[in-house]
C-alpha cells in the first residue's frame, strides 16, 4: 500500500492513524485487520468516547487530539510518527483515505 509514496518502507505501526470513529465495529476491524498497536486509535477511540459519531465532522476531533498527542510527546522528547493515514469509512463500501504529514513533530 506504501510502497509508491514517501513512506515506502514503512510499517503501519510507523505511522500515525486518524481513523473516523464511526463506531467501534469499524476501529477493533481495521485495528485487528492492520496489527496496529492499541495505542495508534488512541484519537479515534477518545473521539468516539467524547462525542460519539457525530457524522463526517468526528474526524476532527480525532485530528485535534492527534495533535495533542503529538504536543505531549514531543514535550517529552518521544519521537512521534512522521507520516500517516486519515481514514474514512460511508455507507456500502465507500472509503476515503488521505497520507498526511505530521507538521508539529
């Protein structure tokens, strides 16, 4: 999937997740699917939690707290994951997917 793009190479635990939070069906699936690490929806599942799916405008809300994890770690002097993926999931089998850069690291 990466390796046409800056991130060839890459494994998807390298890279930041901003997953819309359409329910927790979706995140424990693409979760399970990619062997991502627990903690990569972290922003997904706080979005999900703190607002529940409030339709296409969820994925903010996931982005802002993206960012302020990324704030946290660099505070701390954790390196935090260049590259990653917002993913959106509709109704049937419509996705959309965007590869982002992580500009606060």
């Amino acid at each position: 999937m990466l390796k046409d793009t800056v991130c060839s190479g890459a494994e998807y635990n390298d890279l930041f997740w901003a997953v819309h939070p359409g329910g927790p069906a979706i995140l424990s699936k693409v979760e399970g699917r990619l062997q991502l690490k627990p903690d990569k929806l972290s922003a997904s599942r706080d979005a999900l939690r703190d607002f529940g799916n409030a339709s296409s405008n969820t994925i903010v809300y996931v982005l802002e707290n993206l960012v302020e994890e990324s704030k946290k770690k660099r505070e701390k002097g954790e390196e935090d994951s260049e590259w990653g993926l917002i993913l959106a999931f509709g109704p049937g089998i419509t996705f959309e997917g965007i590869l982002a850069r992580n500009l606060v690291c």
